[in-house]
C-alpha cells in the first residue's frame, strides 16, 4: 500500500482552506472594526 497523498487531494484540502479564509476573514475583520467603534463611542462618552 502506498502511503502519502495524490496530488488532487493536497488540492482539495487547499480550496476548502481556502474557501473558508474568503469567508471567515471579512467577518473577522468586521468584528474588530466594530470593536474600534465601540470603544471610540465608549472614550467619548466621559
């Protein structure tokens, strides 16, 4: 039995890796935007 992967599976694992950066760093960067926001509002509020 041959060990290690094909070539199509290495691909496959590197567009779901992939796919789920395009979908979670967007959300990621729109929480710690939000966060900013919120911590402005909250210093200019004193």
């Amino acid at each position: 039995m041959k060990k290690g992967f094909t070539l199509i599976e290495l691909l496959a694992v590197i567009i779901i890796l992939a796919s789920i950066a395009l979908i979670s760093v967007p959300l990621i960067l729109n929480v710690i935007e939000d966060a900013k926001k919120g911590a402005f509002k909250i210093r200019h509020m004193e």
